[in-house]
C-alpha cells in the first residue's frame, strides 16, 4: 500500500530507517544484499520474527474479513455490469445512447475507498472479459486530459496483461506501445483499438460502422451479443471531487460512444445518490441508466475487524484500554478511516515488539515456551523490571526463592511458562466473559456500558468496573426487570458465551482450561437462574397474596386524611421504604444470581490491567502518548514549541528558559521575533518591532538612535523567516506594518 | 423519391422537412448548399433523422461519390480532434495515419482530395461546441465549400437558432431549417408505432422474471391489440405531456409504464376492456414514474428511495466523523452569522447589548432579512475553527486530523471554497453549501442546538 496515496488527508509518519521496521511484504522484497546493516540486525533479532509474524497474521485475518464484507455489494455490483453488457438491456434497445452505470454510496473518506475499488477492479477483470480503468479527480482537471487518461488507461492495461492471443496481435501491440503518446489518446483512437482488439473476427464481415449499423436495423440482439463481448468499466472513485462541467461532457461522450463502446459508468459516491443529481442536469441524466448500491457503513466495518479481529482470542497481543479507546475515537471522531486505524494498530503492534527481545514471548503459547530458551540476561532483566513483576515478587514468601527469582535468570526461565500460561489464560477468560458481559448490558435503555464490545472492553481494562456508578446503574436496571426479561437476557448471555467457547476458543492453545473455568462458572449461573425461574413459580401465590392486602391498603389509605403536604411525604417515604425492606423470594434470587455474576466472573476475570497477573506487560501495550505523538500530526503545535522554547529540540545549553515566556538574548533571533510577535495585536509596527528586537538582542543599553546595521539585518531575516513560515504577511494597507496570521 | 419515403416511414409526422432537406442534399445534378443549420429542441428527432438520410443516401449512392462524415462536437475538447475526426471519415485512410495540427492543414487535405464528381457532406451534431473553439473555426467551416473547392456541406445540428453563432468576425449565412415540436397527436402517433416493441420488451421481461404460467401469460399479451396501446397512450399522455415532451424520453417511459398498466391484466384481476379500473390501478405508478423522468433507474424496486431529495432523509443516511459534524455545524454558523454577533454568541461576559431604536427596528425581523433565507456568506478557516472551539464543549488539539477534516468536507461538497482556494496564507475563505434543515437533523444527532447560536432565531 503506498501510504502516499491520501496525501490530501493528512500528514504521514515514513518510517525511517533508524526504526527499520517494515511489514513484511517489504522485507521480503529488499532481500539480504541491499538491506542496510541495521535492518539485518533488526530484522534477525526474535522479537521482529514475532513481530512479523503476529502481524502477518492479522494482516491476513483483517483482509480476509474485508473481502468478505465487501462481497455481497462488489457481487451484486459485478452481477449489474456482467447484465448490463452482455445480455443487454431489452427496454432500451434501440435507444443506443444510454450507458449503464452504478452509483456505489461508499462513505466519507474517500481515500480508504480505493482500495475497494482496485477489489472490485479485480472481481470484474476475474468474472468477465473486460477492460477498467480507474479514472480519478485528479486526472480530470480538464476535458482534455480527462479523456486522455481514460483512453490512455484502457490502451495500457490492456497491455500489460497481454490475453492469450496469436504472434501476429503482440506484434501490433508492440508496435502500438511504441507509437502512443499521451496527446494522442482520444476516442477515436480507443475506438480503433477496441475494433482491432476485440471484434476483430467481424471486422471482414462488415468493414465500416455504416454496415454495422446497417444490421442492427434487422437484429438488434444479435448485434448486441457480438458487440457487447468485451466491455469498457470506467470507475470514478470519487464523485464528489470532479468538476461537474467536465463531468457532463465526459458522459456526453461516452453516451454518443455507446454505440461502437460498450461503457460501463462506475461511480463512488461518499454523500448520497443526490450528489449525482444535483451534479448532472436533465439531458445528461437522460443519458444515464443508475443503479445505486450500498456498501457497509465505515462504523459498521471497523466493529467488524475490531470484534473479529482485534478483539480475538487468538491473538496475544492487546491493547490497552487507554490505547484501544484512543485508536477507536481518532477513527469515530475524526476521520472513519479503516485504513489509518490498521495502520495506526500495526504501529502499536511495532511499538511494542521494539521494546526489546523479551516481547518476543508475546505470541501464542507454544512459541513463547520454545522463545524462553532465546532469553538473553538482558532480557531477563527486562522481564523483572515490569511493573507488574514486583508484587509477584512480593507475593512469594520464601526469601531464597525470591533471591533466586531476581539472581537466578534459570530459576525465572523455570517459572516462566506457568507465569506466562496465567497470563494467557486471564486474556482468554476475559475476552470470554466480555461476550457475556455484552449480551447482559448491551441493550439496556440508554446503555450506560454501550453498546458494543469495544467499549466495554476499553471501559473494562481500564478501570474497576465494580465501582464504576455506570456499572452500578447496569446492575439496578437489571434487577428491575420482570422475571421473563431477566431469564431470556442472562440465558440468551449464557448460550451466546457458550457459542463463543464452540466457535472461537476450541481450537486454541490452552482452550480445555478455559473452558472448565467457564462452564463451572456458566453451570453455577444456570442453577442459578433456574432458582430464579422457580421463585417465580412459588410466588405466583405470594405475588397475588401480597397484593391482596395492598390494595385494600391504598383505598385506607386514601382514606387516611393527611393534614399537611409534609404528612403526605413522610407517609409516602415509610411506605417506600417498606417496600425495599420485603424482597420477594424472586427478588432475592435475582440479586443473587447477580452477585454472582459480580463477584465470580466480573471482579475475577474481567479485572483492570491493574489487577492483571503478573508480566501481562509483555502482552499488553499501554503506552499511548508515544502513539499519540507519532500518529497524530500536531504541525502548528511543534512549531509553536520550537520556536517558543527552542531548547525543547536543540537541547543545548544557552537557552534553558525557567518560563515559556522569558526573553533571552542567546535564543536563534527567529525565536525572539515570534515572541515578540505572539505579543502584539492584529497589526504589527514594524518599527517598534525592530525595537523591541534590539532590546532583548543587544544587551549594550544604548540610546543610539541609529540601530546597529548588523541587528538590523538579523531583524530583518528574522521576519522574512517569519513570513516564510506563514505567520505574518506584510500588510499592503498600512505602511511598515505586518499582518499577523494566526492567533 | 424513395429515400423520402423510407425515412418517412421511419419517423412519421416529419415528411416536410425530410422532402426540404431531400431536395437540398439529394440530388447529384446540382451543387450542393454551403452549409445548411439545423435546430430544434431536444427529442425533435434532428440528429437521429439527419443520420439515418445520410446513410440512405449512401447506400442508395456509390460510396465514392457520397462521402458522409458525421461527428459529435462534445469530444472535439480541441479543434485538432474535430478536424482528425472528419478527416478520418471522409479520406478512408488508415486512422493512425491522419494527423491534421490546424485548420490550413484540414483545407490543404480536402483539397487533395479533390475528384470530379464525388460529393461530400460533414455533419455536426451539437455544433453549439463550435463556438468555444478558435475564432477562425466556425466562420471557415460555414465556407468549407469555398475553401476547399469540393462539392461539399456542412451540415450544423444544434438546439440553438443560428442568432446564438453570431460572432464579431461575421459568419455566411447557412440555410436554417427548423424542426419543430412536435403536437400531442403527433407524439401519439410516433409513439403508438412503438407497439411491437413494448409488447416484446413485456414478453422478454416474464421470460426472465420466470413468472408462473407464463404462457398463458404470453398469449395474453399477443392479444393485446393497437387500440388498447393507444387508448393507454392517451392515458399516459395525459399525464406526462405537460412534465416532458422529449420523444425518446415519452418513449421509455411509455414502456416501463406499459408493463405497470398490464400487471392488473395479467394476474387475471381486471378484465382488459375495464379501463376505468385500469386507469385507477396504473395512477399511482404514473405519478412516481413522473417524478424519476429522466433519471434512468436500474433498479425499478429501489425507485422510492432515489427521490428522496428530502434533506433530512439526507442528512440521516450520511456518515460524518463527529468532529466533521461539528466543524460542518460551526460552518454553518459562521456563514449565516455576522461576524460582529460572534462575540455576544460565543463569548460568555460579552457585556450588555445596548438597545437602539435602530436595533429593536431591526429585531422586527422580515422573512426577507432572514440570513437564513439571503444565503450562505464567507468566512476564514480561522473564524470557523474559532466557532468550531466554542461550541465544542471537549478540548481539542489542533491537529493534522482535524484540519483535514475541513478539506474533507470541502470534497464532499459541504463546504465550498469562495476565494484564495490555493493560497496557502490563511485568507482563503470558505462557505456552507448545506441548508438549515441538513444542520438542525445533523446537530440533533450530537446533540447539539444550532438555533441557539443563530442571529436569525434570537
């Protein structure tokens, strides 16, 4: 992927060298001879084998499941186009201008969309004889030069996957990629080809377009089988962005074309379907068969790659609560780029790994035995300085083995697994018990845990649910609920969870521990429920006795005359609180099945990272700020700070400032220009600048009027810089003033 | 006079003009006219007719003394690509080998070309093109006789009379002929020719709907008669002459129609000589099928939701970043608010508001003085970041990622540069190209109450 692409979007991180880790893919490429010396290095240390191959995998998990997500429309889409060109449409048939199209609502960013468009690209070119091209914006500033890329396009790529054809066909392909320059791209030309490429056998039948013509008068429909044979798909991935003029002549011609061309009109649309009628007035449309498809929403998808993906037990590899919540909210709040939050994932995943050889342990559990032998001492000692190794180290009471646990580095090789098993499992169950979670709390009016699993999950590592007032909330709508709801939720919560051990935890590593943890857990629960379900059979009686007497108690109390309102309050408050105080049988066994479910599965295994087993920091990433500082571009903000505090990056000793604001003569005289500048107003002297300029540079206090013509040059090269870096702009009004720019 | 006749048949109700342009172009005896000017709305049948002639006559003709190049001006992006086109067409030359830079070049080739007694004519369709090219172009094609010294015309075909070519150079009057539209009798009678077409476009529609009992079904429609299709059409004009009188567009539609008028049939609940029933049936189809002409639908199910320009359903169905909504609201806000009412809006002590007799006139507030109503105005990136802050209650960081919002809204046509679109100073400005309705369903999904921060509603 060439992270290029987007490049109207937004600011990119490269990768440089000294990190030296690139996927895969590009290892691969690059090869041992010209690979830097460090990339070797790197590249042959374990944790970036691990590396490389957690992230393989996921890679191929997250296509995998996109492809599949964006099956059913890219088929339903492949389906129109294969319809629309070789069966032909019969109620338009002697209408020969009309071009097919399909108008694709795709979603607000555009960028990620490519890339579905080169799938479906790929689907087209497998499924039927056709040629695409891809015809972006950007290419089409002009009529022109619209028209020469789309001809240029369907010339070209048709070349370069050359169809099993005879010597004869090569030879005129050779010579045409010799003689074809962009300017002489036109339609005519790409009518030539297509004639020569692709209806050639009818060629000697009927030599010119006039006896083409001539028979489609008498057979329509066997003229449209012949012609139709290979079809042209232009795919607009961008609508929006095209110049609508450009636009309706494109399709003008396309539409006079459509007799000699079979066209096929792909549009991405990010909006809605409206955009293409407010784009194109009424003759163009006219010209235009539309067919709207959805795809999924951007939301949609990345709640996908999250619960199936990222969120899987099978990976060892988590994020953190913080560190999760904050890829989620730049995708929900910014951009609902998938793309960006993959790539902004994969950079956790490398974050992580590069913190050294004992991350290599972070992979299935297997791998991570056969990887404790790898250990070197540093490692070791790496592992001893997590933070979670030390109340590990505290809970152990004996004294030699805690000397040996820190000295020993075979001693802790030895406890190893049985650690890192603990930690595996703790993910397990926890990802477990979130499905059950999920189920029980996810469609609570005004989901106070929402909704989805992600949000639960980030909620979950990161704090003590427990004691979380949105948590408490969740627990008292659940025990307000009528028995029915109550049993269908937590036996819907039961068999979801269990269908989750089926599908997703049988096959893995350490699946059968897992598995008796839960379903003790889950059978405890099911009793449970089942006293619940009976309570409700005995109380069927009680209900009805208890309320036998209460109704004769309200008309007595009605009766009651109370003399003042604060009577009437007090009275209500007594019999509120009576109320509470005689739970009914299914009331109690409600709130019991619901400590269990508090204090057997949620404060046992759904504990905050904080409560984690210990060395769950190998699996763990948890550091956020150094995502956010390499992920999320803040220009003006670095700038800000270089120029205000320039010691921040030069780290040299002259310009320790004691506050952000202070002056020193020794700051870069760029820095003191704009310091002084964050001082005025809208306009700027320049003449008092100057001053003020001398006065903190020139330390000699004279009262010359005369500026010293060095200073002065400095001052002046100072604000050229300034203006250079769009911070003022000399003012045309107002004499020697400048304007400033920002505020 | 066959040529007349076959074409005639073809396109009834247009005999006069085919015999005048017959007798302009048709016969080998006489020279042919300099240019001839062709205009007419559109659906008139101009281009459709003048192609079907020239073919006619060529077949009818050799073909190397009638030499007919017939091209659409819409691709001519260049006054290059015209002259190639015609060139290829009238030289019969290998295509790869014409190559005309300019317009001395075209005259010099036709020149070449020159034979006793072949006859050439070059026909423009949308020849209205033709003014946007060079200066010389369209005064010298309106003399190509002359230039070249060929038997030759051009034919102009264009929706525009011939005072629209007018330029400052002066132009040789061509001879004009105008198609005119065409009366509602004469639309019945094309369209009722169009019989056996929508009888087979409703056959092959069963055929690959696979409906059950299908031949009887067939056989009901091979009952059908010509009456019955006009007495249809009348109904269907009625409703669609006063909205559309482009032929071939009444013509689509006609038949999609055709199929929704024969369903009662063909399910056997209405007997196919009740026309009242029918007519009761098929009104509902009509009045959506009006609504969507035009707008060619692939998908007949999904014809409902094309409509729907309703703005709010628009605003429902788009995905936007949160913080895209927010900048789209703070947009909003910015171009339908004076910047001078910013800080009473925006600013918590803005101190009190003096009351003027001017601005209690002021208050009293017509429709027409409503911002809402006069339009979006222009604002700086900075004032609406400013805005943008203001009513954000969370604190944001200045970010690439917000900034980029911005030019993503501005691709998705939300917003709209006014000037300065590739200056990088910051006094580029921009506006909200959305309504008050997108806004308020917008911000009712975060939560959110433009009104309150609207000059128009305090």
């Amino acid at each position: 992927m060439d992270s290029t692409i987007s490049v109207s979007k937004g600011c990119f991180v490269f990768k440089g060298a000294a990190e030296g880790k690139k996927g895969g893919a590009i290892k691969r490429k690059l090869k041992d001879d010209n690979a830097t010396n460090l990339q070797t290095q790197i590249s042959k240390q374990p944790f970036y084998s691990t590396y490389t191959d957690t992230w393989r995998s996921l890679e191929i998990h997250i296509d995998q499941l996109q492809s599949q997500s964006y099956t059913k429309t890219l088929e339903d889409v492949v389906q129109y186009v294969e319809n629309e060109c070789i069966v032909g449409n019969t109620d338009t048939y002697d209408m020969e201008e009309i071009v097919p199209a399909a108008a694709l609502l795709t979603g607000v960013n555009q960028p990620d969309h490519l890339e579905q468009f080169a799938t479906l690209t790929q689907r087209i070119l497998e499924k039927m004889s056709a040629s695409v091209c891809m015809l972006q914006s950007r290419d089409c500033s002009t009529l022109k030069s619209a028209v020469e890329t789309m001809v240029y396009n369907f010339i070209e790529c048709a070349q370069e996957r050359p169809p099993q054809s005879d010597l004869e066909d090569e030879d005129t392909e050779k010579r045409e990629r010799k003689r074809l320059r962009r300017t002489q791209c036109n339609m005519r030309q790409l009518v030539h080809w297509y004639r020569r490429k692709y209806i050639k056998p009818y060629h000697n039948k009927d030599n010119e377009d006039d006896g083409v013509d001539d028979e489609e008068e008498h057979s329509p429909h066997a003229k449209q089988r012949t012609k139709r044979s290979h079809a042209l798909v232009v795919i607009l991935p961008d609508f929006e962005c095209f110049n609508t003029t450009i636009l309706q002549d494109l399709i003008l011609i396309l539409s006079a074309y459509y007799a000699h061309l079979p066209f096929v009109l792909i549009f991405g649309v990010a909006t809605s379907v409206s955009a293409v009628h407010n784009a194109l007035p009424y003759h163009v449309t006219s010209k235009v068969k539309l067919c709207v498809f959805k795809t999924q929403t951007a939301p949609v998808c990345l709640n996908e790659i999250l619960e199936r993906v990222i969120l899987s037990p099978k990976y060892a590899f988590h994020l953190s609560g913080k560190a999760f919540k904050f890829l989620t909210h730049i995708f929900l709040y910014y951009d609902f780029s998938i793309h960006g939050f993959i790539q902004g994932y994969k950079y956790c995943l490398m974050e992580h790994f590069f913190q050294g050889n004992a991350y290599a342990l972070c992979s299935n559990y297997t791998a991570s035995l056969n990887q404790i032998k790898n250990l070197s001492h540093e490692d070791v000692e790496c592992i001893r300085r997590l933070l979670s190794f030390r109340p590990y180290v505290e809970s152990i009471n004996d004294c030699k083995r805690i000397i040996a646990i820190l000295t020993d580095d075979n001693y802790l090789k030895k406890k190893l697994p049985q650690l890192l098993r603990d930690c595996h499992i703790h993910f397990m169950l926890l990802r477990i018990f979130l499905e059950f979670l999920t189920v029980l709390t996810g469609d609570l009016p005004k989901c106070p845990l929402g909704k989805q699993r992600r949000e639960l999950y980030s909620f979950c590592l990161s704090k003590e649910l427990r004691d979380q007032p949105e948590f408490k909330e969740c627990w008292q709508m659940l025990s307000f609920m009528s028995k029915d709801e109550f049993v269908s939720k937590v036996s819907k919560a039961i068999s979801v969870t269990e269908d989750f051990l089926h599908s997703e935890i049988v096959d893995l590593e350490l699946a059968e521990d897992c598995m008796t943890t839960v379903n003790e857990k889950l059978q405890a629960l099911k009793d449970l429920l089942t006293k619940v379900v009976m309570s409700g059979m005995d109380e069927k009686s009680p209900t009805n006795s208890t309320a036998a007497p209460s109704t004769p108690a309200t008309p007595e109390a009605n009766k009651q005359k109370f003399t003042s309102r604060q009577d009437l309050k007090e009275h209500l408050l007594q019999m509120s609180k009576q109320h509470n105080k005689p739970s009914s049988e299914y009331a109690q066994s409600v709130a019991q099945t619901l400590l269990y479910i508090q204090n057997e599965i949620i404060i046992k295994y759904m504990a905050p990272l904080t409560r984690s087993p210990p060395l769950h920091e190998l699996f763990v990433y948890s550091d956020v700020s150094t995502v956010r500082r390499h992920i999320i571009g803040a220009p003006r903000a670095a700038l800000h700070m270089a120029l205000n505090n320039p010691h921040y990056y030069l780290q040299c000793k002259c310009c320790q400032l004691s506050e952000s604001n202070q002056l020193l003569a020794t700051l870069p005289d760029l820095s003191v220009a704009y310091k002084l500048h964050l001082e005025c107003g809208r306009m700027i002297n320049l003449f008092d600048w100057l001053q003020a300029f001398r006065s903190v540079v020139d330390d000699i206090d004279n009262e010359q009027e005369q500026v010293d013509p060095q200073i002065q040059a400095r001052f002046t090269r100072a604000v050229a810089e300034l203006q250079f870096l769009g911070y003022i702009k000399m003012s045309k009004r107002k004499t020697d003033h400048a304007t400033r720019l920002t505020w | 006079m066959d040529v007349c006749k076959t074409i005639t048949e073809k396109f009834p109700c247009r005999k006069k003009i085919v015999k005048e342009l017959i007798n302009l172009i048709s016969y080998d005896e006489e020279m042919f006219p300099n240019a001839i000017h062709i205009h007419g709305h559109t659906g008139t049948g101009k281009t459709t007719i003048i192609k079907h002639l020239l073919k006619e006559s060529v077949r009818r003709n050799n073909e190397n003394v009638f030499n007919v190049a017939f091209v659409n001006c819409v691709e001519s992006y260049s006054s290059r690509i015209l002259f190639e086109n015609i060139a290829e067409t009238l030289c019969s030359e290998n295509a790869e080998e014409v190559k005309v830079e300019n317009l001395k070049d075209f005259v010099e080739r036709l020149r070449q070309l020159k034979t006793e007694d072949t006859r050439y004519i070059i026909a423009l369709d949308n020849a209205e093109r033709l003014r946007d090219m060079e200066a010389n172009v369209l005064p010298s094609i309106l003399r190509l006789q002359e230039l070249s010294g060929l038997n030759l015309c051009v034919i102009l075909i264009t929706q525009l009379p011939l005072e629209k070519f007018y330029c400052k150079t002066s132009i040789d009057e061509p001879i004009i002929v105008y198609f005119p539209q065409y009366t509602k009798s004469e639309t019945l009678k094309i369209l009722s020719a169009d019989f056996k077409n929508a009888q087979n476009l409703l056959i092959s529609q069963l055929q690959r709907n696979k409906t059950e009992n299908l031949e009887q079904k067939i056989d009901v429609i091979n009952t059908v008669s010509r009456d019955f299709f006009n007495n249809y059409l009348n109904l269907f004009l009625g409703v669609f002459y006063k909205a559309c009188r482009d032929l071939s567009e009444l013509k689509i539609t006609a038949r999609k129609c055709f199929t929704y008028y024969m369903t009662p049939i063909l399910e056997g609940n209405v007997d196919m000589s009740d026309v009242s029933r029918l007519w009761r049936c098929v009104a509902g189809q009509l009045r959506t099928a009006l609504m969507q002409v035009y707008i060619r639908n692939g998908q007949p199910k999904s014809g409902a939701e094309l409509n729907d320009k309703d703005s709010v359903k628009i605003a429902q169905s788009l995905e936007l970043p949160y913080y895209g909504k927010y900048l789209l609201i703070a947009a909003f806000i910015a171009s339908y608010n004076s910047s001078k009412e910013d800080k009473r809006l925006f600013v918590k002590n803005h101190g009190k508001r003096r009351k003027r007799m001017q601005a209690v006139n002021a208050k009293a507030k017509v429709a027409e003085k409503m911002s809402t109503y006069i339009g979006p105005k222009s604002f700086s990136v900075d004032r609406l970041l400013a805005i943008f802050y203001a009513i954000l209650e969370e604190k944001v960081g200045l970010t690439c990622n917000l900034l980029s919002q911005i030019s993503t809204l501005v691709n998705l046509k939300l917003l709209s540069f006014v000037s300065g679109e590739n200056s990088m100073d910051g006094t580029s400005r921009l506006q909200c190209t959305v309504g008050l309705e997108f806004i308020v369903c917008i911000s009712q999904v975060v939560g959110f109450n433009v009104r309150q921060y609207l000059c128009d509603f305090n």
